[in-house]
C-alpha cells in the first residue's frame, strides 16, 4: 500500500478537530439536558463554534492536499 | 399550481433540447491509446479528481466504449484578440497531446487547462470559457430566477395577508428564517433590512448550488461550490461588504484595542489584522473542503467495486454511498447556514455600535 506523509498529518488534522467538535457535541447535550427550552439557541451555538473549529482542521487538511 | 407545472416544464424542455442539441456521440477513433491491459487499470484518484474538477466538455456518460459529452465552447483571450473553438476540438484529449490550432497560435488541454502548444509562444492566455460550473451556475440562477419570480409573483396577486400557496408555501419559512434567525440576530434591527438581500442571496445560491452538485446525472453533479474559485468571490464579497461597512469603533477594535494595557495593543494590532483576512478565507476554505470532501467520499464508496473488483462489494457500496448522500444532503443545507450564519456575524461585529463605556468590552 502505497501513500504519502501527507495523509498522516490529514488524519492528525481529523483527530483535533474530532476532540473539538465531540466537546462541543457532548456540552451542548448536556446544555440542552438541563435546560431544554433553550435546545434552539444552544444547538445554533453549537454549530457556529462546530464551524469555526472544523475551519481550523480544513485548513490542516488542505494544506496536507497541497503538494 | 398550472403556471407552477408550467414552468417546470419549460425548465425541463429546455435542459433536454439544450442537450440534445449539444450532445454528440463521438464515433471517432480512439485517439493515440495504449494498450489495453493498460486501459483496463482503474484508478480511482483519477477518476475522483477528473469528476471533482471542473472541466471544457460535460461528460454525460460512456455508450459502447465512446464519451458521450456535451462540448461546452472554450474561449480564450490572447495576445491576438478573442478566440474561441469548441472543446470537442480537442476530441476529449486531456493529457496535451491533440493540437488546435487559431489565428496561428496552438492550444493543447492539459488536465482540462488549456495551454500553447510548444514553448514558441509566450504571452497572455486567460481562459474565460463556459465550463461546466459555468453552465452549473447559468442552471442555478435560472432555477433562482423560476423560483423567485414565480414567488414574487404570487405575492402581487394574493397579497402577504393569506397564506402563501404553491411555490411561496416553500419559499417563505426559508426566508423568514433566515431574515430572523440569522440577519436579525446577527446584525441586529437596525440594518437588518439592508443585508437580509445579501444573506438570501447567499444562502439559497449556495444550498441551491450544493444540491444541484449531489445529483449524479446531467444537469447535476457539477462541483460548484467545492470549486475554490467560486468560494473565493463569495468571501471576498463578505469582506468586502464587512470592511466598507466598519464603523470607527470595529477600526479601533482592530488597529487600537480600547480596554488593554497601551503594551499589548501593537501586538493585539498585529493579530487584529491578520484576523480580518483569515476570517474570509475560513469561509472560502471551509466551503470548499466540506462539498470537496463529499464529492470525494461519495466517489470513493462507488469505486470500491472497481478497486476490488468483485460485484459482492456492491451491497455495501450502495448502502454506504447512500447513507452518505443522505448525510451530504444535509451537509448542503448546513454549510449554505453556516456561510450565511458567519457572514451575518461578520458584519454585524463591524456594525456594531460600542457607544457603552470600554470598561465593560474589556470583561468580555
């Protein structure tokens, strides 16, 4: 099996953002657990921060395509 | 609902005639081939790049071992004026080897870039051809246009005091919800009408764009919005629309941070700055990454049978790639959001109006 050095640092880039984002998941659970009837502004919440770290690991993963 | 079937109908006698008026079966010779043994090796990198990029000619699909394409014309500014050729020129050549030649220059299509032929010339070449996305996006703005029109419409003759029907039925929770869920929580009441066209815009070219791009067959499956080009423009128009919009305070925000000791505040300059171009190209990267990364994932769950030769993979390849279609279907919708959530807190951040004291901006 061949490959490149690239795909490792694109699964590093995976796995930061993985831990980011399951936070974030697993808070806004707990968050919408405790307080449903905020479930709507606490899953917009989520999702913009989701965006912002899934951002920096894009950028990981791109620049790992770039030869 | 006649009108409504109506236009659909349009729509669709026109993408067909457009076809079919445009699609031709080569039944040329293959061009210079190797092997067959060499023709018969699958790569799926391959494939996934050429399906994922965009390209002169729209290949429908493969009849009796010729293309089956629509050849989209290619035109070319160069130093000696306009020129322009259809791409079927080419004869769906895209390793540089077919030579067109034009108002004695020569071009070759390299991996769908058209370059000269040869090292004699030198000069500009700025490809302004209509590609596939560019028919992709003709498709989505006459789609955006049906669509709107037909809603605008309706509110003339029934008026906003009844429910909408029809088209507006569909229309209409979308736009409120992005009027009050995001420009109006975003950028505040103030200026809320002011950008509310713009996030509209944005949101429906982008999901519209995003969906047509998971249709596997003709007017679809062009990748639009994962081309970089065109997450480029749309990021570029939210910096721009951001930065001519700051009040003083955002620029004091950015060049002289009210509220920190007067030390930190060339540094936190520095960093200001490098964040109003990082925060448009996390736009630009993420849209391109997200619908790139679908594209990607979809193709490389239908190769498997092609990489591991063997019809009993199909099962689990269909069921994977249809789960992720799924998944991508809303991936489409939420990254349209997500670029229309960021760009209204763009602009809301450098609308914003500070006039309390700075004590209190420092805090948070």
């Amino acid at each position: 099996m061949t490959g490149s050095i690239a795909a490792i640092g694109a699964g590093l880039a995976v796995l930061g953002v993985g831990l980011g984002i399951g936070r974030i998941g697993g808070s806004a659970m707990e968050g919408i657990a405790r307080q449903p009837e905020a479930s709507g502004k606490i899953q917009t919440a989520m999702l913009i921060s989701a965006a912002f770290i899934e951002g920096a690991g894009l950028f990981g993963i791109v620049v790992s395509f770039l030869k | 609902m006649i009108k409504i079937k109506t236009l659909g109908f349009i729509v669709f006698a026109f993408l067909v005639s457009a076809g079919s008026a445009w699609a031709s079966a080569h039944a040329e010779a293959e061009y210079a081939s190797g092997p067959a043994a060499e023709q018969s090796k699958f790569d799926p990198t391959e494939m996934i790049m050429h399906h994922i990029k965009d390209a002169h000619s729209w290949h429908l699909m493969d009849w009796n071992g010729h293309a089956v394409s629509i050849d989209l014309p290619v035109i070319l500014w160069t130093d000696h004026g306009l020129v322009s050729f259809s791409s079927a020129e080419f004869h769906h050549d895209n390793s540089g080897k077919v030579v067109v030649d034009r108002n004695g220059m020569s071009f070759v299509n390299h991996h769908e870039k058209i370059h000269f032929a040869g090292e004699e010339h030198h000069g500009t070449l700025i490809d302004l051809s209509i590609t596939k996305n560019v028919v992709s996006l003709f498709v989505v703005a006459i789609l955006l246009l049906l669509l709107f029109v037909s809603t605008a419409r309706h509110y003339k003759k029934v008026g906003s005091n009844k429910a909408p029907t029809g088209m507006a039925g569909f229309v209409e929770p979308l736009v409120l919800f992005v009027r009050d869920e995001i420009a109006r929580v975003y950028i505040g009441p103030k200026h809320v009408d002011r950008f509310t066209p713009y996030l509209l815009t944005l949101f429906f070219f982008i999901w519209l764009n995003n969906l047509l791009g998971l249709v596997p067959f003709f007017p679809g499956g062009a990748n639009v919005t994962g081309n970089i080009a065109v997450t480029l423009v749309l990021a570029v128009i939210t910096f721009i629309l951001t930065n001519v919009n700051g009040t003083k305070d955002y620029w004091a925000h950015v060049f002289w941070m009210p509220g920190v000791p007067v030390a930190l505040r060339p540094l936190l300059a520095v960093v200001e700055f490098i964040g109003l171009f990082t925060k448009p190209f996390s736009l630009m990267i993420r849209l391109f990454a997200n619908i790139s990364a679908g594209h990607i994932i979809i193709l490389s769950l239908v190769s498997l049978v092609f990489i591991l030769e063997t019809v009993w993979v199909s099962p689990a390849s269909i069921l994977l790639s249809l789960f992720i279609s799924s998944l991508e279907l809303l991936v489409a919708a939420l990254q349209a959001f997500v670029f229309t959530t960021l760009s209204a807190l763009y602009i809301g951040t450098a609308l914003e109006d500070h006039s309390h004291d700075h004590g209190h901006e420092a805090a948070h």
